[in-house]
C-alpha cells in the first residue's frame, strides 16, 4: 500500500510542477520517502521530481506502455516508499490526439486509483472558479477530485472571494498559492530548461518551492488523502521478469549511455532492462570525456539538447572519432532525436560525428506527438515489421529525413519512413519507451554481445 495523489490542472500553465515539486520536496523535508512520478513523455519534469526526492523520476505512459503497464511501472517505482506523487500532463482529461482519453492524467489516476487534487490558476477569476472546479468534477464519475489547490492568488480579498465561492462546489481548498517569481523555473524552445544545466539554480529553486508549499498548503490533509487511496491490487513490475538473459560466454558486454547536460533525456526502465538482459551499463559525458568507456560493445545515445551544446559537442573532436570508429566496426549504436542529430554529419553547420550522411538544423516547426510506429528494415532494436509506440519532441530537422535503409514507417500524423538503419546503427527522431517493448533491449545486447 502506497499512499498517492494525482496533481492536475485545467490546462498546461496553471502551475502542476511548481505545486507537484513543492509537494514532494516538502514531504521528503519532514522525512518521507516520496515516490516521483509523471504523466506523459516528458523527461525534464522528472529530474526536478528527482532533485526534490532523491529518487529516480519515472514516468506513466498510457500510450507508449499501455494502459496494463501503468499500475505495475507506478508499482514498481514506488515500492518501500511512504507517498508518491504524480505530476499529470495538460489539463486533466487531455490525452493523446483524437483517442479519447487514453493518456490523459485523469486515465491514469483511474488506474492508479488515486484522488486528484486540481491546481488553479486563479489571477483572473473569483466566483466563476466554481463553476470551472464544479465542470472538472463531475465530467467523470470515475475521477475522484479529493481538493484544489488555488495558485497565482494575489491578495487576502481574492483568496476570500475564491475560498467563499468553491464552499458550494463541495470540493475542499487545500492550498492557496502568492504569486512567487522565486520559483518559477525558466523556459526555452522545448518547455523547462533540464536541470542538469541549472545545478545551483534548479536546487535553490526547488527549495523555493518547498517552501511556498510548506507556507501555502495543508500538508496534513494532503498526506491523509493520499492515504485514503485504496489497495492498487497489482504487482509492481519488474526488469528481470520481462527481459530474457543474454548468455554472454564471458563478462558482459558493456554498454555506454550518454549522459551529461546535453543528453539528458532517458528513462529509468530503459538501463534497468539493459542490465537485466545481462548487459554492464556505464554512463559517460560527450562535453567532457575523449573517450569511451574502455571495452565498450554498444552505444545508446537517448535525447536532450545538442544544438544548446553543439559548439562544444563539435570541439570534443577524440570522442566524434571514437563514436564514428565503434559505428564504423559494426558495433550496436541507438540514437534517439538528439542522439540522431549527434550522428549526424552536422548540426546548425557544425561537425558532429559524420556516422550518417545527414545534415541536421534548427528550426521554427515545433514537431510534437505521439507516434505508431513499425520497423521497416531489421535492426539492432526491431524485427522488420514490428510494431511500437513512441513520441516525437523537437524544433530540429535533418535532410534526408531517412536512410537507404529507413527506422520507421509512421501512421501518424501523415505517413512516411523516418530513421536509419545502417550496419549496427538505429538512429531515429522517435523516442519509445523500453518497458512497453523489452524485446528490444533485450535484442541490443543480444547483438552487443
């Protein structure tokens, strides 16, 4: 039994990280074990969560995992915690595009039968709050809308008018939030910058917003509905159960994940799976290091933000060379998004590793969503002909879009092959989720090995 809210919102905007973060740093602070959690793909909301708890943030994706995956992953992150909160995505029945509500946060709260506590942006309204709060609650019987929390309220006035007007909406205040430009966390072309880039910034905001939650909310009534959640009724998930053990006939093959401010962008799951499936998982940093990790076999290169760092990604020219070698011999290579634009010959004119014969830019064309993908060609990572789920997410092109040997088909939003499939390397702008599909790991260290 792990006690848990759903923190949501209306719409995008209305403060669901500020309010999600400062709960769980607040919490951990009186000494709780607090599980993070996120709704949707998003990866740079989950390292605040990390930063606020010390635990890895993870996320539950209804569309990328499917719906069955989402109570067992919750599970499995939270087991021998004391509390776990879970960010939501949008507002809270927004889901993926024209699917109704699958991937929503208020899909997911009912699979985690957990109460939801709704943030509010109340600069511009007083009585009409009702009215929104009364419409969130009762839009679906399955949702159970436990509190509010009422965030950018300006004075004593308003927050009287706000708390006089939602006593007849039935639905408790559990929070009133003071307009506080100390936390708020800056933004760039892909929404929050990551923490990694932040350091000191991102602890001292975090901080800030501990204790604006600390002065603003009710935390004993906060922590007393997260523990009204009833029994989740599932086991957690777990790598070593879904992922096949690679007989290695030797030490196990060493794979080196990316990492550092420039790739920032991973899921937990993904090394938990490669390590189950027999591989050594080591982490290096292609702002600093000229080379790889020693003995390495295989290469995942996840996404983040190379174009922010291609001045220095382009002069750390030993480990271009390093990469373009291994790739060149063969050897496994995953890109994803910034790892495919790493790859490739430029990027914004710059040299990057010249594995693919592609030049890559910025762009103003924010590409975004959800993507139904199969594989068009054998890989290191699929079977021609299999089917996943991923995401797209970035203001970047790259010409051609594919190989000779495409990665992807796409069904959506138009259709056309994407990706490169060439000797060992699958690059692709595609992000997926390993969980959803760890026959895919599981076939990189196969071929690893």
């Amino acid at each position: 039994m792990v006690a848990r809210l759903v923190i949501a919102a209306p719409s995008s905007g209305a403060g669901k990280t500020t309010v999600a973060t400062g709960l769980m740093a607040a919490f951990a602070g009186r000494g709780l074990a607090v599980s993070p959690h996120k709704v949707g793909p998003d990866y740079i909301d989950p390292g605040y969560h990390a930063l606020a708890t010390g635990r890895p943030g993870r996320n539950l994706d209804a569309y990328m995992c499917g719906t069955e995956l989402v109570a067992p992953l919750f599970a499995h992150g939270a087991r021998g915690c004391d509390l776990a909160v879970v960010e939501g995505v949008m507002g809270l029945y927004d889901g993926a595009a024209g699917q109704g509500e699958l991937a929503s946060t208020a899909q997911v709260a009912k699979l985690l039968r957990a109460p939801v506590v709704l943030v509010v942006d109340a600069s511009s309204q007083s009585r009409s709050v009702a009215a929104l709060v009364h419409g969130f609650a009762s839009w679906d019987p399955g949702v159970r809308l436990g509190g509010v929390i009422l965030n950018k309220v300006a004075t004593d006035r308003h927050e009287a008018l706000l708390r006089e007007a939602l006593e007849e909406s039935g639905v408790p205040v559990l929070g009133v939030l003071r307009r506080a430009p100390a936390v708020a966390t800056p933004s760039r072309h892909l929404g929050l910058v990551p923490v990694a880039e932040r350091q000191a910034a991102a602890v001292e905001a975090v901080a800030a917003q501990a204790e604006q939650v600390r002065r603003g909310c009710d935390l004993d009534a906060l922590l007393a509905l997260a523990r009204s959640a009833p029994e989740l009724g599932c086991a957690p998930w777990s790598a070593e159960e879904v992922a096949v053990r690679v007989p290695a006939g030797g030490a196990p093959p060493r794979i080196a994940v990316a990492g550092g401010a420039a790739f920032t962008f991973s899921y937990a799951e993904h090394a938990e799976l490669l390590t189950a499936a027999g591989a050594e998982v080591v982490t290096f940093d292609p702002l600093r290091d000229e080379v790889l990790p020693e003995g390495t076999k295989g290469l995942v290169v996840g996404g983040g933000f190379p174009e922010v760092y291609g001045e220095e990604l382009s002069a750390n020219e030993p480990l271009r060379k390093a990469v373009a070698e291994l790739a060149a011999s063969g050897a496994p290579v995953a890109a994803e998004c910034a790892g495919l634009l790493y790859l490739a010959r430029s990027l914004d004119g710059r040299p990057m590793c010249g594995v693919l014969d592609a030049d890559a830019r910025m762009s103003s064309r924010l590409t975004l969503g959800y993507r139904d993908a199969v594989a068009v060609n054998d890989s290191v990572l699929a079977a021609s002909g299999t089917r996943m789920r991923g995401h797209e997410f970035h203001r970047t092109v790259i010409e051609p879009g594919a190989g000779e040997r495409a990665a992807w088909g796409l069904r959506q939003p138009e259709r056309r092959v994407e990706g490169f499939v060439r000797g060992g390397v699958h690059a692709s702008y595609v992000h997926t989720h390993w969980a959803g599909a760890p026959q895919a790991a599981v076939r990189f260290v196969e071929h690893c090995a």
